[in-house]
C-alpha cells in the first residue's frame, strides 16, 4: 500500500513563520506534480472553519490545503484546541466538540489522543504521495516534551525529518536556533535535518558567517534564508500583523478587538483596497468616527460583552450606532447586538446577561455546536446595504448559541448581523459594502469589475511558492524528503 514521505516544519517559537512555510512546501510540491496534503496534529488557534462535511478545523491548515490543491479535511488537523479562558479551552477532535478541559487536566489526557492523530496521519499517507507537517510553538519546551504530541513527539511517531525555522525578523535568530538544538535530546537532534533563517530583510551575504559559524556549534546545514514577503494569505491568529494599524484613509473600518477574537479573517477582504484602513480597536478613545464598525466572532461572548462593557467600548458604539454609523457583527458579535444573552447550560460562563439591544434577537446557548457550510444568494435587505441583494455568498456557521435569526442578515435601521464566517469572501461582496459607504461619504468608488477573489488567493499560493523556492536549497530539501529518518511506531 502506497505511503507518503513526510517532512515537517517545527518552530523556534510562535509566530516564527512555520504556518506560511508549511504552505509554500505545499504549493512547491504541488507545483512539482505530487500529490501533498498538509498536516497538525494538534493546533491552538480560534481561527476555524468548517468543512463540506460540517467538521472543524484549524484555518492554518485550510490555508495550507488550498495551497496543495486539495479540499479541506479534518484528517489535516484531527486535534484543535480553542481557548475560552486563560488557563482552559474547548477541545475538538475529529472535528466535534469533545469537551472544555483545563490546562492541567488536557496535559493528562492528551496521550490518549495518539490513536486519532496515527488514525488521520496513515489515512493521509494513503491517499499521497507527500504530507508536510507542522508543529506547535517550540520543540525545547522542556517543561512539556514527556508528554508531547505535535512536535519531537509527532516525529518520532511517523518518522518525520524535520526543517527548524527560525525567526531573525524578532531578533537573535542564531541564539534561536542554538538554543532550540541544545534543549534537545541526541535522538531529538537527529530528526534535524537542516534549519532555515525566516524573515529576513537586508542582504544575505552578511549572513554567511553566522551561518558557518551556526554549523560548527551544531552541525546541521542550513536549507537558505527566506526573505520577509509580504503575501495577502490569511494568517492564523492573534499574532498576525494584520492586527497592527496604519493610517487612517478615505473609508474607516473599524473591527472591535475582543480578547477573545476569533476568525479575524473574516474581514480581510477589505485589506486589499488602497483607499480602505482596517483597524482594530480595543480603547474607547482610539475608535474615532470610523465609516463601519464590525464586531467580530468570539469564543467567549458572554465575557467580552462584559470586557467592552467595563472598558466603555460598548458605550462609544452605541453612540456611534444613534448617531447612524453602520454596524456589522459577525457571530458572536451578531450575539452581542441582539437584546439578551443566555448561558443556562454553561457553555461559557453561565447566566443571563443584556446585550446591546440594537437588534431585535435574543440568544440561548446550548450543549450542540452548529457547524455548517452556507451558500445562497442575499435578498430582503434594506437600508445602506441594500447593495448586496442579488449577489450570491458563502461561508459557513459555528456557534454554540442560538438566535431568533431566519435570514442570513439580521438588519435594524443601520445594525446589521449574521452568523456567517466569510460573509464578505464572495466576488462583489466587499464592493457593495465600500460603494455603500462612498456614497454616504459622498466619494467616487470605482470597483475592479475584473477581480476575481479565487484567481487572486491562488496567485498569492503561486507568488508564495516562487519566493521560497528561490530561497531554500530545494535539491537539499528532496533529498531529506527521501531520506527520512527511521520510525519506530512505524515499523
């Protein structure tokens, strides 16, 4: 029976790049006639997405199967966690909600996961030819390394060679580096097929010693230096750049940013326009006099409704919405808007608490998670948005909570809601929304009738590959892929 080489992508640390990486192998391989999907056992992020089959998964792995040509599947992330509080999250296997465990209590059961992990790794490797694998945060946590699933632990299971990444972007990349291999165990350290400098800027021959003297502490080559790129491909959490703001321009958006955000992608559309800033806002005093405001998903909606309460966020949009500024909640922003939030079976944090009252809904959660895909075409919308009727959307639903919601947007003079993830993903979407707030504006919008939204993710894939490609040493790379390394679960 056929089984794919794997190859993986461990980090120094978080955000060092390994999620855009994993993606760019994915293309590469693509691009070289293989058959690749990606793979992570186990992944933290509160960025999902729903599958054809109503299953949930991590978007970083969504964003990395796109790029491989394949269709989304849980088998690519059979473990995610989703945080609800500093020291708990929710925890989702095989793409249903298994439960909420505490830190402490998940760090004891997570080994008794292993056989969904092997389950969905051998039934990938069935159908490949190459999978590329990711891993979580740092393989030299060594406070949790006995219990490990996703980094060292996931390589020695499927015998994975392993690429480490780090980031010079950050600062103190070689101490990174060195620092990551010297935590490590022989037989650790022998997975550690070559190392890759991420994020760099500048000219790379002023690299070249470090790097040498990099290899004589280690003794691990370098597969190349991968500059800093600036790629329109959704990032996978909080940590993105994408929440730092710019300048302000012609139209204000405004995103409200919850502590407990989540699928912060859903207004990425919005990025791409020259004359658009983005902004996302957790003071009163930086929300200004935006053209939309967007209240954004949450894992929590109970407890970020309380946080922008006592911050006096919620306050300033409520003088924003009487004063007939627009507004949009996505989710459990949608939640938020409505009249009142219920938690009779402590789904989040229990009780009853009053929303915003700007749309005319009330919200009970339960024990059942909706998880759904969404396709269709808007129609019954009045006011400012009445734009999007007759234009078709898609998406997909995943909330705890249910709603007194029977359209796919909820509107209430200027408030608008719905329960849609990438609500404004679909062609000619983002447009209505800006040539709506131009003409409030009483400014020319002039929309790009040619822009496709599907050409253009598969021409940043495309740019992505090219780019690191002309990085690493790829011959290096195709070699470690065959080579491998020997698995003793394997065997």
């Amino acid at each position: 029976m056929k089984k794919a080489k794997p190859i993986m992508i461990q980090g120094t640390m978080s955000n060092a790049g390994k999620s855009l990486l994993c993606a760019a192998l994915c293309r590469i391989f693509s691009q070289d006639g293989y058959r690749v999907a990606p793979f992570k056992s186990q992944n933290m992020a509160l960025n999902s997405f729903i599958t054809e089959e109503g299953l949930e998964m991590g978007r970083a792995q969504v964003v990395q199967a796109e790029a491989a040509g394949q269709k989304p599947s849980v088998l690519m992330n059979p473990i995610l966690l989703k945080p609800t509080t500093d020291i708990g999250s929710q925890v989702i296997v095989n793409g249903k909600v298994r439960g909420n465990m505490r830190a402490a209590e998940y760090f004891q059961y997570k080994k008794k996961l292993i056989p969904d992990i092997l389950h969905a790794y051998r039934t990938l490797a069935e159908q490949n030819d190459i999978l590329v694998l990711e891993g979580a945060g740092s393989p030299a946590e060594i406070n949790l390394k006995s219990e490990d699933i996703v980094n060292m632990g996931m390589a020695k299971m499927i015998g994975a060679p392993v690429l480490l990444a780090g980031d010079i972007d950050c600062g103190g990349v070689f101490a990174q580096l060195y620092g990551t291999v010297g935590l490590l165990d022989p037989e650790e350290r022998s997975f550690i097929k070559a190392t890759i400098i991420n994020k760099f800027r500048g000219d790379v021959s002023i690299l070249t010693p470090g790097l040498d003297m990099l290899y004589e502490r280690i003794r691990i080559p370098c597969a190349g230096v991968v500059p800093y790129m600036q790629i329109d491909i959704d990032d996978e959490d909080s940590l993105s750049k994408r929440l730092v703001n710019g300048e302000r321009r012609e139209i204000d958006i405004a995103v409200i940013l919850l502590p407990r955000l989540s699928n912060f992608t859903d207004f990425s559309p919005f990025s791409r326009f020259p004359f658009v800033s983005l902004r996302y806002v957790k003071h009163p005093a930086d929300l200004g006099s935006p053209d939309l405001i967007c209240l954004p998903g949450t894992k929590s909606t109970i407890a970020d409704l309380l946080w922008m309460r006592q911050n006096g966020l919620e306050a300033e949009v409520l003088k924003a919405a009487s004063r007939g500024t627009p507004l949009f909640g996505i989710c459990g922003g949608l939640q938020m808007l409505g009249k009142t939030v219920s938690d009779p079976c402590h789904a989040e944090a229990g009780g009853t608490v009053a929303g915003l009252g700007l749309l005319p809904l009330d919200t009970v959660f339960t024990e059942e998670k909706t998880r759904a895909q969404k396709t269709g075409v808007f129609s019954g919308i009045g006011g400012i948005f009445s734009g999007l009727n007759g234009l078709s959307y898609r998406g997909y639903e995943i909330h705890m909570g249910q709603s007194s919601i029977a359209d796919t947007v909820i509107r209430n003079g200027n408030v608008y809601g719905s329960y849609l993830h990438g609500i404004f993903d679909a062609n000619g979407v983002a447009e209505a929304i800006l040539a709506a707030l131009c003409q409030r504006r009483k400014i020319p919008f002039h929309p790009d009738a040619s822009f496709d939204t599907s050409a253009y993710r598969m021409a940043q894939y495309d740019k992505l590959a090219d780019t690191v490609r002309s990085a690493l040493d790829m011959d290096m790379i195709y070699r470690i892929l065959e080579e491998g390394v020997s698995s003793p679960m394997e065997k």
